[in-house]
C-alpha cells in the first residue's frame, strides 16, 4: 500500500518519523504491484509497477515492456527462457498467461519463449528474489513509501557491490480480473510441453502465421 505507513526496518534519523497506527487500506493513496524481472546475464532489474491488478496480462505486459527496451542487447536471440514461479499472475495454471505470452511475445517478436516454473515451496531459489527484491527491500527499509514517485525513485536507486542496476516503469492500465480462456482457444496455441514436467516446463513457439 502506498502511503504513510510503517516500512520494516531501520534508519539513522534524528526524530522518529511518524507513521498511521493502523495499515487501513482506505488510507492508501492507491495499491502498487511491482512486478519485477531480473536478467542473470547483465546483473539488471527492470521493475513494472502497476496501479490495477496483478493479472496475468499485466505479468506479460511487463515482460513485453521488458524486452522492448533490452532485446538490442541480444540482437541475434531467437529464444527467450522465463524462469518464473508457480503460482500468482505469471503461474503455471492460469490459461491466460500462455495465451498472452503466445500473442504478445512469441507472435509479435517472432521468438520461441520457454518457460520453466519453480515448483511449489521452492520459490526461495529464484534467483529474483535475491539478486533483485531483496536488495530494493534494503534500500527502502524504515522509509514510509508515501508515493508512487519516492516508490519508483527507490528501485531506481537501487545497487550493490556486484553492479546491479535497477530500471523502473509506472503502468496505469487498468486489468480486469478473471478473464478466462477458452478450451478452443488454448487449442489454438502453440504450446510444446518438456518430457520433463510437463506442467511446469514447456515452450511457446510463434505460429506461422505470425511470422516475418
């Protein structure tokens, strides 16, 4: 929530800030969801924050948003893998993940984008949640986030001693919530499942066509 509220953790100050007693959600100026991605090759975080629902079409738009502004340093990739978790917007189970990355990356770019989830219980070992949200959690820790903009300045002020480097984007789009995808639209897509998980492996490949 963002807003005057309490943020765990400490800083040096000279008088205490004041803070609402209470994390009432009427007393936020609005609810952010910071959907993060972090390139393992080039140490970089690029974060998507949202003002709507954390949806499966806001998961892909960021990563869509994501690739627009980093594909020039991998001019001649025709593939991109997308270790993510299992579950929420960007989850194994939800149709509508597929269906937008299918449209929106792997028929607008032309590229195979394949998918590996962390299984249940071992979200821990993504590497996101270390090598990026931890270190934006550090920075901001004990300041009240009372706006969108001390929000975004935080993750982009971001760093640490391996070089990494933090970009962040304001998305004011609105998502609707519980948008469904038929069994004949899931037929339509271009869905290879790995022999190995199949529920939490596979690949997108973009359809014919789509293709240049």
């Amino acid at each position: 929530m963002i807003g005057n509220f309490a943020n765990r953790g400490q800083i040096w100050t000279g008088d205490a800030i004041g803070v609402n007693a209470h994390d009432f959600r009427s007393d936020a100026e609005c609810i952010a969801a910071p959907y993060g991605i972090y390139d393992v090759t080039r140490n970089t975080g690029f974060v998507f924050i949202g003002t709507s629902s954390d949806t499966p079409e806001f998961a892909v738009d960021a990563i869509r948003q994501w690739w627009l502004r980093n594909k020039k340093h991998y001019p001649r990739s025709r593939k991109l893998l997308i270790l993510a978790d299992s579950g929420g917007s960007n989850g194994c189970r939800p149709r509508l993940f597929k269906k937008m990355l299918q449209e929106k990356m792997a028929d607008e770019f032309g590229i195979k984008v394949s998918v590996s989830h962390y299984p249940t219980g071992t979200s821990k070992w993504n590497p996101i949640e270390h090598k990026l949200f931890g270190p934006i959690s550090n920075n901001w820790a004990g300041v009240p986030l009372t706006s969108l903009s001390l929000m975004i300045r935080f993750i982009r002020e971001t760093k640490n001693k391996s070089g990494l480097s933090v970009s962040a984007i304001l998305n004011r789009k609105t998502y609707s919530k519980g948008r469904k995808v038929s069994d004949r639209e899931m037929i339509k897509l271009n869905i290879k499942k790995n022999e190995v998980c199949p529920k939490w492996n596979y690949s997108i490949m973009p359809r014919a066509k789509h293709l240049n």
